[in-house]
C-alpha cells in the first residue's frame, strides 16, 4: 500500500465511526496502520494446515472454574 493509500483509508475509517484525529496524531496513526498492514501481508503469506485451525468447539469457563 503507497502512503497515499494509507491516508485515505485512515480518513475514510475515522470519517465512518465520526472519529477526529488531531494534526498532531495523524502521523502516529498512518504510521501504525502502514505496520499493521505489513504485519497483515506477512501473516497472510504462510500456509496454514489443519493442524493450526482453533478448536471446533468454544467452552466457555466461569471465573471459578478457570484454573
């Protein structure tokens, strides 16, 4: 994704949950969505097996009962 790219996915998102960032942060924000981005590409480039697949089946656990 180009810079340009990023800024104006950073606007639209802020924009849809009316959220303002200040000057002073956008910076911080673009940056951290271009490393999040990156992050993405190199999780989304490793082959996955069954064997890396969540449990099929979510029990939940009380406070009490977890360990």
């Amino acid at each position: 994704m180009t810079r340009t790219q990023i800024e104006a996915i950073v606007a639209a998102n802020a924009a849809a949950v009316d959220l303002a960032i200040a000057a002073e942060h956008k910076p911080g924000v673009v940056a951290f969505f271009a490393l999040a981005a990156d992050m993405a590409q190199l999780v989304g480039g490793l082959a996955l097996g069954p064997e890396d697949e969540s449990g099929s089946v979510f029990a939940p656990v009380s406070p009490q009962e977890a360990p």
